[in-house]
C-alpha cells in the first residue's frame, strides 16, 4: 500500500473552498487526503468508485465552516448535492450525501457490509481516533498516512468545537453524531 498525495479532484474541490475554511485548510485538506487514503486502504475502488470518495471526502465536514456551525451535516450534503448536480454527476448523489450522512455514525451502516458508505464511515473513524480504530487497516500504513498528513490541528480545533457547542447546547452537545 502506498499513501496517494496526489487526488486532483480533491485538491480542486478543496482549493475551491479555501476562503471558507480560511486558517483552517490545511488541517481539513490533510484530514481529507488521510480519510481518502483510509477509504482507498479498504476499498478495492475502480475510478468512478473513487472518484465518489474523493467528491464526499471534500464535503463531509464542510458545512463546519460554510455553515458556522457543529451541526454540520445537512449543510455539507447540500453543497456536495449542488456540486454533484452543477457538475452531471447526479446519479451519485443519493451515495455521496449517504457518505457524509453516514460518516460519524457510531454503529455499522445498514446492511452492514463494506458499501462505500460503511469504508467512509470507517475511515473517518480511523482518522478520528488517530488510528486507535483500524478497521483491518495495516497500522503500518496509517502511521504512514498520518505523517504524510500531518494533523496541523485538525484534533484541536475539533475539541474546541465540540467545547463551545457543549456550552452553548449542553443537551446536544455532539448533533452530527448518529447511532
């Protein structure tokens, strides 16, 4: 297995948001590209295949900033569904929003079998937990993926997230989280 640096797609994707996630980017575009690495690591993916991962990878938590806000999964859906529509790919729309729907959710995705949603699923968890989850996937190559990625504090600026938002709705304090 060898960690792939080079997705122009979604490099493209990211570059066209980098004013919104503005001193943020390179900690999300290296979250990105070590989901992405994690997904490829556990999916035997042809192109198309590939192709879907790197567009939901792009938009999974997008909507942190595009929306301001931690309940971001319904605003990351709507900008990869208008980005899916706008660029005819619109067959693979009811996949990708499953993909970043799906993406923290804590138990397997139904039926529990390695759809794309259940890897992208999985490999965001991996990322998440800093490769304590590994899902089959060789530590070896994480710990590889991790340092051609660095966090650049990704971890950090999630944990604050999760503070203010824990303040501000004690009651809910984590909305993007599903069973």
């Amino acid at each position: 297995m060898i960690v792939e640096t080079d997705v122009p797609l979604l490099d493209e994707l990211l570059v066209s948001y980098r004013d919104i996630i503005g001193a943020d980017f390179t900690a999300y575009r290296n979250h990105c590209f070590r989901v992405f690495n994690f997904c490829v690591a556990m999916a035997d993916a042809n192109a198309a295949e590939r192709e879907r991962l790197a567009i939901a990878t792009a938009f999974h938590d997008l909507g942190i900033w595009s929306a301001r806000s931690f309940d971001y999964l319904e605003p990351s859906q709507s900008l990869a569904r208008d980005y899916l529509n706008a660029s005819g790919r619109v067959a693979w729309i009811d996949e990708v929003t499953a993909m970043i729907g799906n993406h923290h959710k804590i138990t397997c995705f139904q039926p529990c079998r390695l759809s794309l949603v259940e890897v992208f699923r999985r490999a965001d968890w991996i990322d998440v937990s800093l490769g304590w989850l590994s899902f089959g996937v060789p530590r070896i190559f994480i710990r590889q993926t991790l340092a051609s990625f660095p966090n650049a504090g990704f971890h950090r600026m999630l944990l604050a997230l999760a503070w203010r938002r824990t303040k501000a709705h004690p009651l809910s304090p984590l909305p993007m989280m599903r069973l």
